[in-house]
C-alpha cells in the first residue's frame, strides 16, 4: 500500500450477491475510498482480523450467518468501527433491529448513489468524533467536541456540553432542522463518563405511533399479534449509556406520559408485562419546536417539559454565527476536495461574500449540501459567484416586496432550496424540516414537478 493509499477511509462492503457488490465497490472508488469486498460473514471476520476497517457495509440476509450476527460482533469486538445495513427487506422492524444491533446506519433497497454516498459520509463522520472526543484532540483548527465553531453563541454550547457531560443531568438540545443537535448529543455522551456504553439515537417521528411504546421499551411474548417473542427495546439497549429522543414533540400525550414515568422512576414496563424494571439511562431530548407553544395548546406535557429541561442548549441558526459560516465553509471544501480528489480548489473573495450574505435557511446541513455541490461541479481551481445558483446570487434583491402572497414565498423558496441540492428531494425536504412525503405534495401542488 503506496502512502496515498493509507490516507484512505477504508470500507469493507459484506454482500453474497456478486452484482451488488461490483456495484457498491464501483461507486465507493470513484468516491476516493479504500474498498475490500468479502461474499459472507466468514469471509469478512478474516479481514476485519487482518486489516483496520473504519466502515463495514453489510448486507441484511445472508446464508449462514446474516448481517445482524456481524453487526453484533463488530460492536463487542472492533471499537474503531462503524456499521452500516443495507437490505432489500425494508420494515420498521428490521432497522429498529439493525440500530439494537449496534448499526449505524440503516439503507433500504433500492437507494440512489446519493443515498449511499451521505449514510456512507454520516457514518465515518460519527467515527471521527468519536475518536477525536475519545482522545481529546480536535480535529482542526475551530474544531471542539467535533463540532466547528469559535462564534460567542457557539462558544456558549460548548461550556454547556462540557457542564452537561460531566453530570447525568438530563439535557433539552433546541434548535432549528440541521443546526447539529445529535452532535451536540453525541458530544455529551462521547465525553461523558458513559462514553464507553452505547449511545442510541432513536427519532420520535419515523416510528409510527402504534409502535413506538414498544420500540421504547420492549414488549414480552404474545403482547400483541405478531409478538412471538420477548425484544427488548431502546431502553434496555442504551443501558449504562445515552439514550437520545430526537423530535421528542412528535410524540403523542399518552406516550409523554411514559416518558416521564421513566424519568421520575427510572423504570420501563414492557408492553404486555405488569412488572417494571429498573434501567440506568441517561436522556437527552432534542426537538425543533417551541415546546413552550405546544404547552399553551395543550400538544405538550408541561410536566415533561420541565423534566427534559433540567439543563436547555439552543443550537443557533447558522446565520447568527458570524464568521463561523466561514470557518464550515473551509471546513467542508478541505472534506470534500479530498473526497473527489481535486486540491487546490479555493473559494474567491466574492465568492466568500456570497457565503456571508446569504441567509441559510437549512443551516448547517445546507451549508454542506452547497459546498459539496461546487467542490463537484467546479472546473476550475476557483469557486467563483457565478458558480452558485441564481438563488443565491442575487438572493438580497429578490423577494423584497410584501404584496405577495404566502403561497408565492413558500413556491419560490421550495424551488430555491431543490435547486441548491440539484433536485435532491430527500437533501430539500431535510432542508425545509418536513418529510418526502410532505415536499412531494408541495411540488405536485406548486407545479414544480420538473425539479425531481
């Protein structure tokens, strides 16, 4: 292995079918990744033996052993690791399975290479703050807890990390879609005395309601149809570590009425059981709406409220952190020109103007998403203003007239935010903080169907 070769992030993709794995190793090189292949868990074990792998991607069923099997033993055996599902066989059950098995990401058959490419990027991103918290070093200059920032409000959320790690408090991340509160959340449990057991992320939202109690806390044999077995639930699999409640107001009011029951007993009753059982977890909670508001309209427990709110962190909105927008914008092109291997690439001063002047609606998240779009698209070694989208060009002169109506501001920033992704509906509806669901009803319904 030449020197250039060791700098690469190496992926082990797990797959028995042959096509599948040509084409994952095919889109994986032309991303600058190392890539081994191995047709079976057997196979697999005697590489993970032999070689550092940062990534496996493993596919769901297999003969002999499956992917779960894997996934399992590379959390109790390879600390440096990361796990990423992919299978044909996409239900809620199998992801929620997948994520107790220690998995970090969850792909369902069939994805786009965009799809691929981000859980692959948000996976070894997740590796790199681990470590880095795990070490104590940053990453780079601006860099703390894996988080970029050296604004007076950024500054604010790192003491407040740093007060909320060193305790079992339970913690409320605020803030708007794609400001960063799971890594806010990943930053308190990688530096906090529970680092070492697991950190579970569990989003509120994506899990229907009829499920989520159950996915929680577990449920015994025969609670329900369908329930052949006892499965313990996120409770049980974050024991001695964190457990984190992203989009915690999507929940309903019976199901926050659980929530504080566990909050006040540490205790979790599984569905279909009588008997509780005691859990040591520590809860973070995080959510992009005004808590406060929901209380008033009775959407919201003001009791669990109070219970989640022991220590409040409020992510900013990137476009109050000043010269932070800079230091993410560097931050990302220095990320993604080695990604697609072109050095060299710097942004013009008009080009950085444009960064500063524009008003970031998808935050962070956004942010990303742009840069990796021009770091891609750009010929030159100069990312220049007329490389960005008319949207952002001459974003200060438009829309500044308030005869217009509600519908023509949400068109036009629906199509500003599709164009900024390349029409990458699940990038915008990221973006925009609603679901595919809800963006492919708001396209259809402005006649914006040509941005797909």
């Amino acid at each position: 292995m030449n020197s250039q070769d060791a700098d690469k992030e190496q992926i082990l993709v797990v797959d028995d079918a042959e096509l599948t794995l040509e084409m994952l190793q095919r889109n994986l090189l032309s991303c600058g990744y190392r890539i081994f292949t191995a047709p079976g868990v057997a196979e697999a074990l005697g590489i993970l033996e032999s070689t550092p792998i940062d990534l496996v991607i493993t596919d769901y069923k297999m003969p002999e052993a499956n992917g779960l099997n894997l996934i399992r033993h590379i959390r109790e055996n390879y600390k440096d690791t990361e796990t990423m599902m992919i299978t044909g066989y996409a239900t809620i059950e199998g992801a929620v399975e997948a994520v107790k098995a220690g998995a970090d990401e969850y792909l369902p058959k069939p994805f786009t290479d965009e799809e691929l490419f981000s859980a692959v990027r948000k996976a070894l991103n997740k590796l790199k703050m681990r470590i880095a918290a795990e070490d104590g070093s940053s990453i780079e200059p601006g860099s703390h807890y894996g988080l970029i920032g050296e604004s007076k409000s950024m500054q604010k959320v790192f003491r407040a990390i740093a007060k909320v790690a060193s305790t079992s408090a339970t913690a409320l991340i605020t803030g708007d879609s794609g400001t960063g509160k799971e890594l806010v959340a990943r930053a308190i449990h990688y530096n906090s005395p529970r680092a070492s057991a697991p950190f579970v992320p569990v989003n509120c939202g994506a899990i229907p309601e009829n499920l989520l109690e159950s996915e929680l806390f577990g449920h015994i044999r025969g609670a329900f149809t369908g329930a052949t077995e006892a499965r313990a639930g996120f409770f049980q699999t974050a024991e001695k570590g964190t457990i984190f409640l992203d989009e915690v107001s999507n929940t309903s009011l019976p199901m926050q009425a659980k929530l504080l029951r566990v909050l006040q007993d540490k205790e979790v009753c599984m569905v279909g059981s009588d008997r509780s059982r005691r859990v040591d977890v520590r809860i973070l909670a995080a959510t992009n709406e005004d808590l406060q508001s929901m209380i008033r309209k009775k959407r919201f427990r003001e009791d669990l409220y109070y219970r989640l709110n022991v220590i409040l962190i409020d992510m900013p909105p990137l476009r109050e952190r000043g010269e932070d927008i800079i230091l993410l914008a560097n931050h990302f092109k220095t990320k993604f020109i080695n990604e697609f291997e072109k050095p060299g690439l710097k942004f013009s001063d008009n080009a950085l103007q444009v960064i500063i002047n524009y008003s970031w609606p998808g935050n962070v998240r956004e942010l990303e998403n742009l840069v990796r779009r021009l770091v891609l698209m750009t010929d030159g070694d100069i990312i220049d203003v007329p490389d960005f989208s008319p949207h952002m060009r001459f974003s200060v002169h438009r829309g500044m007239g308030v005869n217009r109506t509600l519908a023509d501001i949400e068109t036009e920033h629906i199509k500003n935010v599709l164009q900024s992704v390349d029409g990458n509906k699940t990038h915008a509806a990221e973006i925009l903080g609603i679901d595919r669901k809800t963006l492919r009803e708001k396209v259809k319904k402005y006649g914006l169907g040509s941005s797909s």
